[in-house]
C-alpha cells in the first residue's frame, strides 16, 4: 500500500518583479530533500497567501 508525506511551505516574496526566482530559490532545496529521503513527488499546488506563495507538496514514501 502507497503511504503519502504532506509537506507545506511558506514563501515570502511579496510583489516584486523577481518574486518567480525567489519561488524557485527556495523550493529547490526542498525538492532536493525530499528526492535524497528516497520519497517521489506525487503532486504540488501553490496559491497565493499574504505577501507570499504557499506550496503543498505530496509526496510518496517508500515503505
């Protein structure tokens, strides 16, 4: 049976011309930490929060 990791974050940018590299700045450790723990992303969704994006990650862990 697939088990299932949620995993939420918080990005502060607010309206800025540069806040997609700011995006991609922060979530690529993130994926990175996730990958290296072995687990495969299942899906992502970002919506706009306060001065900033909030991303939820799914993630499929072994086991």
């Amino acid at each position: 049976m697939a088990r299932y990791k949620v995993q939420d974050k918080y990005i502060k940018h607010g309206f800025i011309a540069d806040a997609e590299d700011r995006i991609e700045e922060a979530l690529q450790p993130v994926l990175d930490g996730g990958t290296e723990n072995g687990w495969t992303l299942h899906s992502i969704q970002a919506t706009a929060a306060a001065k900033g994006t909030n991303i939820v990650l799914i993630w499929q862990v072994p086991g």
